[in-house]
C-alpha cells in the first residue's frame, strides 16, 4: 500500500511570524501505519484546525512531525519554542 502522508504545505503559514509572537511548537504524526485516505484527510483537517487556532491566539505554529524520526531537529525546534502543543489520538492518555 502507498503512504498517503499528510503534505505539511497544506496548512504551514507563508509569511513570517511577527517579532514577538510565541512559537507554538504543534507535535503531530503526518503519517501512521494503516493510513489511509479518509484517515489521511481527517489528520489533515484536524491538522489545519489547530494551526489556525494558535494563529488566531496569536501565536506561530511549529510543525514538529512526529512520525519522522529525526530526535536532534525535534530537541532544537522544540527548544526554541515557547508552548508545546500535542496533537493526540485514542492512544494519548489526555490525564
């Protein structure tokens, strides 16, 4: 079965952000095993909600994909970040 990622250009912001907005990093899978289309496009969605709303709090998103693994990217972006923001599932104990 071929990957159905997420495309990230679909929801990442085009301008800069403003001097002093807080960069949220947004911690999400872009991908998964079993992925499919309708899962795909439900990821994607849920995906833009959440960009939009740091934006209209006044923050700048981050995109941090957890399903890459690239650990010293994900420690430096998410230590020049001000918030973390995870983006769960059913397997994200929300307690």
């Amino acid at each position: 079965m071929p990957r159905t990622d997420v495309d990230a250009s679909e929801f990442l912001s085009k301008s800069p952000p403003p001097a002093d907005a807080p960069r949220i990093a947004v911690v999400v899978s872009l991908w998964f095993p079993g992925m499919n289309i309708d899962s795909r496009d439900l990821m994607a969605m849920l995906t833009s909600i959440a960009f939009d709303a740091v934006q209209q709090a006044g923050g700048y998103p981050v995109l941090v994909d957890s399903s890459v693994p690239t650990p010293e990217l994900t420690e430096k972006i998410v230590d020049e970040c001000d918030g973390i923001l995870f983006l769960g599932g059913g397997d994200v104990d929300a307690s």
